[in-house]
C-alpha cells in the first residue's frame, strides 16, 4: 500500500532547480534511503516532504490523509537538530509531543518510553546542553517519533556521529523500520545498505536511479573475477584473452582482473585451463561490482561529462 | 491547548535564564528614581556644594501626577530598549539556531505559534510595567502627594497599549527577519521615528501613538480622558491586531530555511 506519493516535485533557487521534477512513492512499511553525494537535493527534498518549504511546483500526497495536516502524520529529524539547551530531554519531548496534540499524561509516557527505547533514559533530567552527540541525535529521533508518525524521515542521521554512535543508531534504525514506514538520506551508500529495502539514487536535484536494493544491485552488475599467482601474471594474459567467455582482462599491481559474460561458464573455462597448466593460481575470487562502484560510475560519469562540457 | 503548550514554555524559559527577574527589577528601579530625586532634589543639590550664599531658588514640588509622567517617561527611554532587547530573539533566534525547524514539523498553526511567543514576551512587559508604575505610585503617595489608585490605573493601561505596540512591531521584524540584531535596529528605528514625527508635527498628528505621555498628562491635568488619547489607543490596538495578521502571514510564506 502506497503511503505516500510524490509527483513532478520541483524546488528552484534563483532559476535553478535544486530538486528536479521528482517522481516516487513509498510503500507502507518499507525502508527507504534517499542516497546522494553532497548538494544533490536529499536535504531539499525532505524539507519540501516536511512541510518546512514549500515547492516550487509538483505535488505531494499522503494516501491516507489527504485532507489533514500532513505534519501530523510525519516525524522529521533535521541534519542538525537543535533544540532549546536550557530544558532537559525529558522536558523538551513532553513539549513537543503536546504540540502534536498528546495531553501531558501521554507525552510525559510517550517521552519516557522512547528515551528508553533509544538509550537516554538516565538523562532525562540532565540539560539537553549537556549532551553530547550521540545523545542529541538519539534526542532527536525520539522527538520524531514522539507523536508515533505513519512516516518516520531522518535527514543523514548518522553522518555526524562517531563510528560507535554511528553504529547504535544504525541498529536503532534497523528496530524502527520493523515498526514504522522509515524514509532517510545519506551519503554513505553503506548506510543504505545496511539498513534499507529501497533505494533512490539522487544526484544533481534528479534521482537516477530507483527501486529495491536487490533490483539496482542487479540491474547494474558486471560479474568479474580476479586472479592472483605466484609469478608474474603477464604470461598467463593471452591465453585468458583467447577465452570465449572473458571480455577483458585488466593487469592490476598483483593480479589480474577479468570481465566475464558468464560467470558460471567463466569459472568452469578458466579452472579447467588453471588446472592443465598447472598455473600457480594462489588467489581466484569471484566478484560482482558493488553498488559502490555504481553510486561512484554515476558520479564520476557526471562529473566527466560536466569536465567536458566546460 | 498548543497555545498553552507553548505560552508556559515560553514562561519557563523566560524564569530560567531569569528574564522573569531582571526586567521586572529594571521597570521598577526606573519608577523609584523619580519620586525619589524629585523629593530629594533639595538635599541632593545641598550636598553637591549648594547654593551660592544668598541665591534663593525656589524649586517647586511638581504636583504628584507629573512625577508619575516623569516615570512613564523613563520606561519610554530606557524601559523600551529593555522591551526590545528582551524580545529581539523571541523567534528570530529560534529560527536561526533552527529549534523552530522542530517546533514547526509538529503540526503547530503559525497563529498559534506567534500569538503565543507575543503573549508571553507580553506577560512579562505588563507585569513589569505594572510593579515599575506600582513603586513610582507608592513613593509618589508616601514622599510627595496623592494620586489615586484609579488614576494609577488609567496611565499604566493606556501606557500598557504602547509597550503593547512596541512588542508588536518587534515581533513582526521577528518574523520578517532571522538576525536578532535587526530585529532590534529596525524596532528602535520604528519606534524612535513614530516619536520624533508626532512630536514635531503634535499638532497635526494629535492621534499618534507616540503621543501617549503628553495626552495621559493632560488626563491627570484635566480629571477626564481626552479624546486625542481615545484616539491614538484605538489607532495603537489596530495597529497591533494588524502586525499580528501580518506576521503570521509573513511567517508562513518565510521558509525556515
């Protein structure tokens, strides 16, 4: 079931636009992370999906709601969530959670429980200024979910945390997909894999790329194996090169690279050839290229074709 | 419901970084000071050396009104500046560290959100004016002469509705702009010209809000309101009612950006 839609969105600063025609959708349930390099759009995109811009032109729909306020349907964590230092946590979420319509009673429950939830609970009486990090981001996923949303969105929620912090929140993530409809940005496409189901590949105010993660993983792959021997690899070049099945082969510093049509025939022909030869094969790894070298080829693909229109 | 959430935050906030002591302390040391050097003036002048031998100046006692307008005259100097140093963050600073991004993902109305940051910067300017004008009272009666607790009453309401408009025009540049220090340049600015203006041009502009003192001391003067007063309060009232609809409807086109 389809939560919400998004349909031609467009955000343009002086004349260019930021966000770019946008077109998706997000299930109910899934997980979604909006993936991009710095300055393609995700923060942009968020704000507009949160209330707090408006957009140039297109259209936003939540499927269940289309009459209320939306904001009541959304928790929104911003990149750099700030909140008034002189209340303690405790104090600020029971604040929040009344401005979303809960009595006192449930927001000071709500509160406890998410801080709980989230690993704040012994600070609740400490001033939010006291915090550090970690704890402010913690903070501020709470104070997202505080109203229990349909639509639960984090703008790079871990990009300022430290390796440790990262990884809690991560895991908090992974807990509150199971729970909630989870939309978040990131610019580590290890992030978005590790936690989410779907994917929108974002660049330049455009996303490039959709669907699970799975489905891109695929769609993209080149399968490839790699060979390291004992001696110099050079000699072993042509006759992989004579191979039906190799399309090419790349001599790496220790190693050589090959593009393969098929990996099964691939592996068979090449094992087969490494064994009557008895070449000194020390390493022979089967791999495809990563989403990494996808997020990367998009990137570069685009900035190579910006290099040469200049 | 909201409204109140955020009206008791905004008093929370004002009692702990003690917003809640220091202004109210301010309004009140300016209205001790002129009962207090109007009835030691004598003294005062005694023990900077006198007199020269044989000068005799008569300095008369002002009636007991006039040194309450002397005191309405301190809070229209230095009691505005405080009103609007202590208003000029209300929202803009909110905006600019970007709490206000969290406040307004919930779903708050603008009108909710502005009406009641202006309550509560309001709340404290009446309660301040009142024990300020309160202690000018107190050492009016006990040091120099009567006025009455009705007359008392009258200037610190019609005096109130131009705190009230200062208020308003701060938090409308509040709105309009996300430095606390333009907020503050622009309200002084508005406020000094609304001054200046009806004081040059008094005769012409008899209902001008920055009137308000000589009208309240003709009110004291004469026993009964004048009708200049009536008007410039209701021109005041009107003014407010129109900046609050203006700046909820500049707030919600601003983007919290």
């Amino acid at each position: 079931m389809t939560i919400l839609t998004v349909h031609d969105l467009t955000k343009t600063y002086e004349k260019s636009p930021v966000v770019d025609r946008l077109h998706f959708d997000i299930q109910k349930g899934s997980c979604v992370a909006l993936l991009g390099p710095n300055g393609a759009g995700k923060t942009t995109t968020l704000r507009m999906l949160a209330g707090l811009i408006t957009p140039t032109s297109g259209r936003i729909a939540f499927e269940d709601f289309p009459d209320h306020d939306i904001r009541a349907q959304i928790g929104y964590l911003p990149q750099h969530p700030q909140f008034h230092n002189w209340m303690n946590g405790k104090e600020f979420l029971v604040y929040v959670g009344q401005l979303a319509h809960l009595s006192k009673k449930e927001a000071s429950e709500q509160a406890e429980a998410l801080m709980k939830r989230v690993g704040i609970l012994e600070v609740k009486n400490q001033r939010i200024g006291k915090y550090s990090g970690g704890m402010k981001q913690r903070l501020g996923i709470a104070q997202a979910m505080i109203h229990k949303p349909k639509l639960l969105m984090l703008d790079e929620p871990v990009s300022s945390l430290d390796p440790i912090g990262r990884r809690e929140v991560l895991n908090l993530m992974k807990e509150l997909k199971q729970e909630t409809t989870l939309l978040f940005s990131t610019h580590i496409l290890k992030d978005a894999e590790d936690v989410s189901d779907e994917l929108l590949l974002m660049h330049r105010g455009k996303i490039i790329e959709s669907g699970t993660l799975q489905s891109v993983r695929d769609k993209h792959r080149i399968d490839k194996i790699s060979l390291h021997f004992q001696t110099e690899p050079d000699a072993y070049v042509a006759d992989l090169e004579g191979l039906e099945v190799v399309e090419s082969v790349l001599r790496e510093k220790d190693g050589l690279t090959l593009w393969v049509k098929d990996l099964e025939q691939a592996r068979e022909a090449i094992l087969e050839r490494a064994f009557l030869n008895k070449w000194p094969v020390t390493q022979f790894e089967v791999g495809r290229t990563s989403l990494e070298d996808l997020f990367m080829k998009v990137v570069n693909d685009d900035a190579m074709a910006d290099h040469f229109q200049a | 419901m909201q409204w109140l959430t955020i009206f008791k935050r905004e008093n929370l906030e004002a009692a702990r970084n003690f917003k809640w002591v220091w202004v109210p302390l301010v309004f009140i040391i300016l209205g001790v000071t002129d009962p207090l050097s109007t009835y030691y003036l004598p003294e005062i002048l005694d023990s900077m050396g006198g007199l020269p031998e044989g000068a005799t100046v008569d300095i008369p006692t002002p009636p007991p009104g006039e040194v309450l307008i002397m005191s309405l005259s301190q809070f229209n100097m230095l009691g505005v500046l405080i009103v609007v140093l202590m208003s000029m963050g209300t929202i803009s600073g909110e905006r600019k560290s970007g709490v206000a991004e969290l406040v307004l993902v919930k779903p708050v109305h603008y009108h909710t959100y502005i009406s009641a940051k202006w309550a509560g910067t309001l709340g404290i300017v009446a309660v301040s004016l009142f024990l300020g004008l309160l202690s000018s009272w107190y050492y009016t009666n006990l040091l120099i002469g009567d006025v009455a607790f009705g007359q008392f009453m009258q200037l610190f309401l019609f005096y109130g509705v131009w705190l009230a408009l200062v208020v308003t025009f701060s938090l409308f540049f509040n709105t309009l702009f996300r430095s606390p220090g333009m907020v503050s340049f622009l309200t002084l600015a508005v406020v000094i010209l609304i001054s200046m203006v009806s004081n040059v041009l008094s005769h012409i502009l008899t209902w001008s809000p920055g009137l308000m003192i000589p009208h309240l001391s003709t009110m004291l003067a004469e026993g009964s309101v004048p009708g200049e007063l009536w008007a410039a309060t209701s021109i005041s009232l009107a003014t407010i009612v129109i900046l609050l609809i203006a700046s909820t409807l500049v707030f919600r086109t601003k983007e919290m950006a």
